[in-house]
C-alpha cells in the first residue's frame, strides 16, 4: 500500500528546503527526498582530498534573500556567513590589479590609479544600480502576474512595481527600460574607458550563461543580481564551513518547522491520473501517494523524464524541448601547500585576495572565450572566477595550507567530435596554466585537484546540460516566460503538480527566492 502525505518536495537543493520551511510553517508536513546522500544540491561541502574542504559548486551566495535568512533564522541555526572587504579583486597581464572594495569611496580610489575618469563615474554607476536594483527586487519577490486574467493580488503587485519604477525619477526610469536588452559590453562602455574594469563589470552579467558580452540582453543578467547586490562588480559572501553551511542551516530551519527530510532517495517517476500527478515512485519500488508534488529539479528534468510526456499537450512539449539550458561552466577545485604569490600584488596583499578573483581583462577577451564555446571547444583563454576561501576560513585546509575554487567560463555541455571525460585532464590543464600567467608559483603549490564538467553537473548533480540556472537567463526565458508564458507561476499542466527550483522566477543563484516565491503560491492551493 502506497505511503500517504500531504506534500512530496523532489530534490533537497537550498529551494527545495526553502519551499519545505514555508510549506511546513503552514502547517503542512512536507517530505523532502533527495537522490544523492548528501542534502545540499549546488550548495555543497566536501572534503576532495584528506584535510582540504571546498565548496564544490557554488562557492558564494547569490546573496540569500534577507527575510528568508531572518525567517529561517539561518544564523541561530548555524550559518555565518563571510563577506570580505573586497568584493572583487581583478587581474590585468601587465602585472596590476584593481582591487574593488565593497565600499564605493575606498574602490574608486583604486580606480583612480587607472583613470580618474573612471573613479568619479563608478560612485554614479553604483547609485543607479542600487536604486534599479530596489526596484527588481520587489519585481523579483512577486510571482509573475497572470498576463491573460490577472488577480487583484496581481494587479496591487504591477501598480506597486509601477509606482517604485515613476519614483526612480526620469533618468533612472529611462535607464531601466533602456539597459535591459543592452549588451552588457555597450552599457559599461557608456561609463567606463579602463578595459579591466569595464570586463570585471561586464563579466556579471554573463556568469553562468550561454551569452558573451556582445550578446543583447546580457545586460539583463547585471541588474536582475544588483537586485541582491547594487556594487557594480558583486561582492563576495562566503558561509563559514563552505556553502554547505548554508543548506546546513536551511536543512535544521525546515525539520524544527515540521519538514520531514530523507536523502540518499531517489524519485524515478511521477504518476498522474486524470491530470493530476498523485505519487511519486521511488528506484525502490516504493509509492508516496501526496495532495502535491513539488519539484525542485529542473523543468526538463520534472515533465519531460519524470513525467510521461503523453500527459502534457503536444504543444507544450514542443516548447520545453526548446527551453534553453546549454551549460557552459566546469569546476576546478585546487588543494594548495601554500597561499599563491600574484605577481601584481607585490607583498603578498591577502586582503585583495579574500574576495572574489577575476581573470578576463578585456571585453574582447571574453568575446573571444565565449566565441570558443560556441562551435564545441573549451576557451583556450577562459574567463575565470576564482575564490581562495581558506583564507578568510582556515577550517577549510591543514594550517598553512590553503583550497582554491575555480569557476571556468565557458566549457560548453556539448563538445564538437569529443567527449568531456577525454578532455576533463586538458580543461584542468588549461585552467592552471591560465592562473600562472598572473601567479607563477602556483603549479608548484597544488597538492591535488578535482575537475567538475558540464557533464558531471548533468550526471552527477542531476542540472541537466549541466546548466547552473536550471535554464538561460534571458529575455526570453524571464518573469511571465520562466520557464514558459502561461506557467511561470510554479504551477505545470498537470494538475498537484509544481516547480520551485532556478528553472522558475527569478531563478538567478543562491538567492532561496524561487522557493520561497513558489511556496506562496502554492500554499493558495492547499488552502482552497
């Protein structure tokens, strides 16, 4: 006999938790399953080589949207979260570096030793940024409204995101409207003339995409994250413990409400009947027969594999198979026997080093990186996001010792006449030799590798085309059309059945809002 609950949650990534605390808080007892053994989804800790720890995928929060940090109490459960003085430190192979504080003032004096241009016109950048980002922020803790026969909810939601938009005042207005569809690379040349930190800015508004800086829309990408964090260039927050941490804390937040959280489970169907889903089936052969079923896993992954496809419309079906979700970022996480000596940091600036770290100096540099990947090849020259977390976390390695984490952009999902398993060993190569050229002593230091494809982010980690947003971030794939038009409000075509995972609004990170917007909407249901 099929096992009775009021909610299944497919998948323990840090929105399936979020969606199990709402649910729970409610009043619902829901039950999260979890293929792997480990809870955590992207954000995750492991130990990759005896005494070195990192977080394995995502090595920064998006930042986590602050009432769900206050509403599960994160903190009183654990999570302490890093945010160094530099948000990011940018490297240039003429052996400078732009070091980018949090705070305005202290970064356009670095800027200044560029251009003095430069440094009077980031204060301005950050301000619009800040007051366009409150803006979408609201825009992004809504459920998108229902185009064809909107609720009052959904018109009281328009009416406030249209008034905050008339209070940004005529210029910021136009901006907003204007700088949306922009190529990110036009929007920082209207501000900047310095090369580097046009691409440091630049580079924010294509991590994690299948878009180059000369790609409209790109732009998009850099406000919907000042929504979370107006600098310019991002700052960087860190978790105490590696990412991990993080889902630690929302894993002990959702069972005090009353979630129930099994791992090591995995889902391998689930059922409908008259359009509805009803069950779901286990690799056990067990059924959990539930009044919804929520998926934290990707849209692809839930309708079209989880799913029979003959319940869905054929149209419908059409239009997912297009849904775009082509990944282009690996991994590479670095076991080091000491701190690496950047040749443009002369001293051994650790400060500088506690942030985020970019490699990718110029705008055509990542044009070029990105043009690689779109005909099946991995950038020669990659653009590189680096974090050494050791630093301002010593748990994470032996004393002395320290652990790199390396985003690498763009390593597409599929290769042209090759495979990502005969090519894991020349991407890490690739990867070190690209570091050396700004920190020569680094091959010398690494202990130990460990190299994540796009393929293992598919295999593995169940992103399917090993896409880290569940699906592009663009124009077209946004607001009312994530990650379709007509379902973009966490409900599918079959009836019980919903999403919650990036793959849905706003989708951009670790930010917990897809989860959380997602349990607002479906608590609607399981309250009628």
């Amino acid at each position: 006999m099929a096992d009775k609950r009021d909610v299944v949650i497919i998948g323990g990534g840090h929105n399936g938790l979020v969606t199990a605390f709402y649910l729970a808080k409610a009043g619902f007892k829901p039950l999260v399953l979890e293929r792997r053994a480990q809870l955590g989804g992207a954000a995750i800790t492991d130990e990759f080589y005896p005494g070195f720890r990192c977080s394995t995928l995502a090595h920064a929060a998006g930042p986590i949207r602050p009432d769900i940090v206050r509403d599960m109490q994160l903190e009183k459960n654990g999570l302490k979260l890093i945010t160094p003085e530099v948000g990011v430190t940018a490297l240039s192979p003429d052996g400078r570096a732009m070091v980018l504080y949090n705070d305005a003032k202290r970064a356009a004096q670095e800027i200044s030793g560029f251009s003095q241009r430069d440094a009077a016109k980031y204060p301005e950048f950050q301000a619009s940024l800040a007051k366009m980002g409150k803006v979408l922020a609201g825009a992004l803790a809504l459920a998108p409204p229902n185009i064809d026969d909107p609720s009052k909810a959904d018109l009281w939601g328009m009416l406030q995101t249209g008034r905050a938009v008339r209070k940004l005042g005529k210029k910021d207005m136009y901006r907003l409207l204007r700088w949306g569809p922009m190529a990110v690379a036009d929007l920082v040349a209207e501000f900047f003339e310095t090369e580097l930190l046009r691409a440091t800015i630049a580079a924010r508004g294509i991590f994690g995409t299948f878009l180059g800086p000369w790609s409209a829309g790109s732009s998009l990408v850099l406000l919907i994250r000042a929504a979370g964090d107006s600098h310019p260039a991002g700052s960087a927050h860190f978790a105490a413990g590696g990412m991990g941490a993080v889902t630690q804390a929302m894993t002990a937040a959702a069972k005090a409400a009353g979630a129930e959280i099994r791992s090591g489970v995995e889902v391998i169907e689930v059922r409908v009947k008259d359009g509805a889903a009803t069950s779901v089936v286990l690799s056990t052969g067990e059924e959990i027969t539930a009044k919804a079923i929520i998926s934290n896993a990707d849209p692809k992954r839930t309708l079209l594999k989880l799913v029979d496809p003959t319940h869905l419309a054929p149209d419908f079906v059409l239009k997912l198979q297009h849904y775009r979700m082509p990944g282009t970022v690996a991994k590479v996480n670095l076991a080091l026997s000491g701190l690496p000596s950047f040749t443009a940091l002369k001293g051994g600036n650790t400060d500088a080093l506690g942030g985020r770290i970019h490699i990718g100096p110029e705008i055509d540099y990542l044009e070029r990186a990105f043009d690689q990947s779109k005909y099946g090849s991995f950038s020669a020259h990659p653009y590189l996001e680096i974090a050494i977390p050791s630093i301002s976390d010593p748990s994470l390695a032996p004393a002395g010792k320290h652990v790199m984490s390396v985003y690498v952009q763009y390593a597409p999902y599929k290769l042209k006449g090759s495979n990502w398993e005969s090519q894991r060993v020349p991407l890490g190569d690739t990867v070190v030799k690209t570091i050396a050229q700004y920190a020569p002593n680094l091959p010398s230091l690494i202990v130990s590798h460990q190299i994540i494809t796009p393929q293992d982010l598919e295999d593995t980690y169940g992103l399917t085309g090993g896409h880290i947003f569940h699906g592009e971030l663009s124009l077209d794939q946004f607001f009312t059309m994530r990650p379709l038009l007509d379902w973009a409000r966490y409900r599918t075509p079959i009836q019980k059945l919903y999403l919650c995972g990036s793959g849905t609004h706003p989708g951009a990170g670790l930010t917990g809002g897809s989860g959380a917007n997602a349990a607002r909407e479906i608590l609607k249901d399981l309250k009628k």
